[in-house]
C-alpha cells in the first residue's frame, strides 16, 4: 500500500484535487467527504465484511471506496462523471478487489451488472454510497424496484430526507417515500453528518440511513404493487388536503364512484376526513385492495 495519507483526510482530498484540476460538479451534486472517522463510521455500518461485495454509488475521488476496499470482499464503484474515471483508477490502484466503471445507476442493468463484474456473485450484495441530494430517492426506488436482494443498503443522505424514510404515521416527515421504504426495509438512522466535513459544504446536514430487508411480512399482501405505489403517491398528492379530497383527484368525481368510495371507507372503519399521514401502509394497502375489488383501481 501507498505511503499516502488516506484519500478521505482533507489533505489527501485537496492534493488530489489540485493534481488533477477537479472542480466539484454542481450538476451531479458533487460533495467530497474529508473526515475519516466518518468514513469508517460508514463502512460500520453497514457491516461490511471480507464475505461481502459492495457496489458503491457516487465514488467521487475514492474516499469511501478506500475505506470499502479495506473491509469488503470486492468493491464495484459505479461513478457518472467520466472525468473521474482516471482518477479514481490511479488512486485505487493499490487495491486489487476494487472495479470503476463509468456508469449511472439508475440506467444500470444491477443484475447483469453483479453477475459480469464480481468474481463470486454469489455473495451478499451491500449497497453503500453518499447520495447526490438532487435524485436520493429516484435512486432508493431504483434499487427497491431492482430483483437483487439487498443484504444491506447504508446510504448518506440530506438529513431531512433521513427523516422522511424512517418516520412514523401522523408525522409532517411521513409520507410516500416512507412507505415506500417500509413495505421492503426496515429503516434506521445509523449518524448525522455535519455539512462542515464536505468539499465543498453543502447548505444542509445530512445522516447515514441503514436499511435491511424486513424480518416480518406483511399482514395483507397488494393487489398490485406498481399500483398500490401509484395510489399512495396520489394521495399524498395535496398533504393539506383530507383523504377523500385526494381520493377524488385519483378515483374521479362521478356520483356512483364516489357512493363505492363512502362504502369502501366505511368498511374499513377509516374517516373520510382524515390526512393521508395518518394511514399505516397496511391501511393503505387494505384500501387499494378494495377499491379494486369495487373495480375503481
């Protein structure tokens, strides 16, 4: 291994930069991260071990990767910006488990990728990376739509946004993207992050989200998922606004539609004026359910 002080130390990170002429990029909401102690936090996190491959998401100039390629048994760094590209292969190249390629994820063929890029595919796939803000959640629905069995993703994420995915009904913070969450994972809040251990800092705090497969199945199982998602993103349409209001916005007006609407929701035991934040994903699944049966969905 190089004598170099490791990638992630804000001396390391500023003589790269300044070797190799980087300007962060604001278009893809490049941040470098320059406190090793949270880079180590991360790797923690999410448990990495020598059994594990890691696909990495954003490796920027290698900070985190580095820190991958010590603990994990490969690492598949997937980085957009082609300029970084030869960077990252020079200052990785004291580590022979670790594969750049020039790719954005969410185009990205993930199983295909796993089964070209890694020796043994057979082992658990982790995903770890520092999100750009900009597309955190295109790219969590990405990997939570993909067929890839997650052992662990352990993502970096706007602070705010953390919130969003581990918040509980009735909350300002609750909302589609929580459920979305929660009908696979389990989330959880590893860390927060200060803004001021970033190159350039950002205007926000961020945290490290783990999210794990769930242990427990769900009680009710969706008629449809693409379509339950679809729902539950119509009605949190207008948050200010009751659940039947949006119900009308994604069901429809007409007089008959909304006297199966008032029947479904007093089967169900749930307020027409209630806000869509108070719904759990199993009511909103028993809602899908039977405004299908009701053939409105």
């Amino acid at each position: 291994m190089s004598n170099s002080p490791e990638i992630g130390s804000r001396t390391r990170t500023r003589a790269i930069m300044e070797k190799y002429g980087i300007r962060t990029k604001k278009s893809f909401g490049q941040n470098f991260l320059t406190d090793l102690n949270v880079l180590k936090n991360i790797v923690e996190a999410a448990d990495i071990t020598a059994n594990d491959n890691v696909i990495e998401i954003g490796p920027g100039i290698g900070a985190l990767t580095e820190q991958l390629a010590q603990a994990a048994g490969e690492v598949l760094a997937l980085e957009i910006d082609q300029d970084l590209i030869p960077v990252l292969k020079e200052v990785l190249s004291p580590y022979d488990n670790v594969k750049v390629i020039n790719q954005d994820v969410l185009q990205a063929n993930l199983p295909e990728l796993i089964k070209k890029e890694f020796k043994d595919p057979s082992r658990p796939i982790k995903v770890v990376a520092n999100l750009p803000y900009y597309i955190t959640s295109p790219i969590l629905m990405n990997l939570l739509a993909s067929p890839v069995e997650w052992a662990t993703i352990c993502v970096m994420m706007q602070k705010e946004v953390a919130q969003r995915l581990t918040a509980k009904p009735g909350t300002k913070q609750y909302g589609a993207l929580t459920l979305a969450i929660e009908y696979q994972m389990q989330a959880k809040i590893a860390f927060d992050v200060s803004r001021k251990v970033f190159v350039p800092s950002p205007n926000v705090d961020s945290a490290i989200v783990v999210l794990t497969p769930r242990t427990n199945p769900l009680p009710v199982q969706p008629f449809d998922k693409q379509k339950l998602f679809g729902f539950i993103r119509g009605c949190f349409a207008h948050r200010r606004k009751s659940l039947w209001n949006n119900l009308q916005s994604v069901i429809g007006k007409d007089p008959a539609v909304k006297e199966k609407m008032t029947a479904v929701l007093a089967q169900l035991d749930i307020s027409p004026q209630i806000r869509p934040e108070k719904l759990t994903l199993e009511q909103f699944i028993e809602l899908a359910n039977a405004l299908h049966r009701q053939n409105l969905l």
